[in-house]
C-alpha cells in the first residue's frame, strides 16, 4: 500500500489502520505526549464527515486557525463553522480549551496582580485576537489578589458612565478594595483612544467617590516591533496619573 498524508485520509482509511496506529489507542497505550496536536484535537472530535476524517478536520481548523493557541480563542460558532464540526464538537472543544485555563488559574491566582505583566498573563488568554472590544473588570483584595473577573461590556469602549456604574457595581458586590480594567484592541494596536482615556477618568473619579481606587487599566494589542510586550498599561506609561493607591512592583 502506497503512502497516504493521514490528512488525506478518510473515515474508512482511518478505521481500516491497526488499531496502535489510531490516536486514541495511542494515546492509552503511549500517553498524550506520543500525540501531536492535529491528534489531540481528532480524538476531541471523535468522527470527521463522509468525505474527510477527524484527523483530516483537524488538520484543517489547526491550519486556518493558526495552530492550536488561536484555535482556543475562536467562539463556538466561529469553530462550528468548520466543514465536519458543527456546534456540538465546536462546544466540546470550547469546553476543552476552558478546563486547560482553569488547570492553570489556581498559579496565577495565588499571585497578587502587581505588575501588568501578571495581568496580561491572566487575561490576554481571554481577550488577545477577538474581533470585537471586551472591556473585563478584575475586582481585587486590598494585597492585589484576584477575587472576581467578570465582563462588563462589549463592543466600542465610549459609553463610559455606563462603564463605569457597571464596573464598580460588582466591585461592591464582590467587596473589593481595588479595580483594575482591562480590555483588548482587535487591531493588535495597543495605543490607547480619546475614548479609553476619558473612560479612565471616569472611572478614577467613581472610584474616589466609593471608596474602590481603579489600580490601572490594561489595554491588551499583540506583541509587535514597537510593542514587544503586546499591552500598555495608563498607569505604568503616565498616559494617566492614578494618584494614590495600590502601586506596581
């Protein structure tokens, strides 16, 4: 038998391989590190489609998505939109991705959030590559240690009274001592607009008034020439003066 890419193959070919060839009894027998990620992902899926195997349909999401960090930053339905997912394996997937962050939250959230460098550690994973803003707010312990993050809205960052009231609202429901913002730049540009600025200030000024100071606001873009660490902080940058407060490492 000539040698046929596995992702070429179809469902019959996959099945008619030696039962050590497949992913999943490979992955009992030799443990996941025997697999590569296109494997992974197949035994995930479990089936492909008439015409193309799970290999095959993982092959693909991998190599249209960019390997399997972007992958794990797409919606369900941006993943169900893959010829031989659907929405029930694009959930699974999700579900996935979901369970792998949680593995790694308990380290981050020993940590006090005293550096931007810790923050965008916890949230780029969240944010980087949406195609719309996100703004999060991450309520904080009076030693910067993470109680709650929790969306507070979608969409253009300009409505920023409304920000504001929504973000310090479950920051008193979650008794925290500190805010922090954090939202991303679909463009990969960090810098921060007229529009981030004047929400800042906003929000510095509801948080003199209740008694919770906004720490900083984080704007997370990619990694570039200019940018290598892929976000800017107001506080750490003086776009904006936070005056007194919690301060960095």
């Amino acid at each position: 038998m000539s040698f046929i890419p596995w992702e070429s193959m179809t469902t019959s070919m996959i099945r008619e391989l030696p039962a050590h060839d497949r992913p999943r009894e490979r992955l009992e027998r030799l443990g996941a590190e025997s697999l590569t990620d296109t494997e992974l992902l197949a035994v995930l899926l479990r089936t492909g489609n008439r015409r193309h195997s799970a290999l095959a349909v993982a092959h693909e999401l991998l190599t249209n998505c960019g390997g399997m960090e972007q992958l794990s930053r797409q919606t369900v339905a941006e993943i169900a939109k893959f010829n031989g997912v659907g929405r029930v394996k694009a959930t699974v997937l999700k579900a996935a991705f979901a369970l792998q962050e949680r593995i790694h939250r308990p380290t981050i959230d020993r940590c006090p959030l005293n550096h931007p460098d810790r923050v965008f550690e916890l949230m780029n994973p969240k944010l980087a590559s949406l195609s719309v803003e996100i703004l999060h707010g991450l309520a904080l312990d009076a030693k910067l240690h993470l109680i709650r993050a929790y969306p507070i809205s979608a969409g253009l960052v300009n409505q920023t009274l409304i920000h504001a009231r929504e973000a310090y609202r479950d920051a008193i429901a979650a008794a925290a001592a500190h805010l922090m913002i954090v939202h991303n730049h679909p463009s990969g540009d960090p810098t921060p607009s007229a529009d981030d600025i004047r929400t800042t200030r906003q929000m510095l000024r509801a948080g003199q008034v209740l008694g919770i100071p906004l720490v900083d606001h984080l704007i997370i873009g990619r990694p570039s020439h200019q940018n290598p660490s892929g976000y800017i902080s107001l506080k750490s940058t003086g776009i904006i003066h936070f005056g007194s407060g919690a301060e960095w490492e």
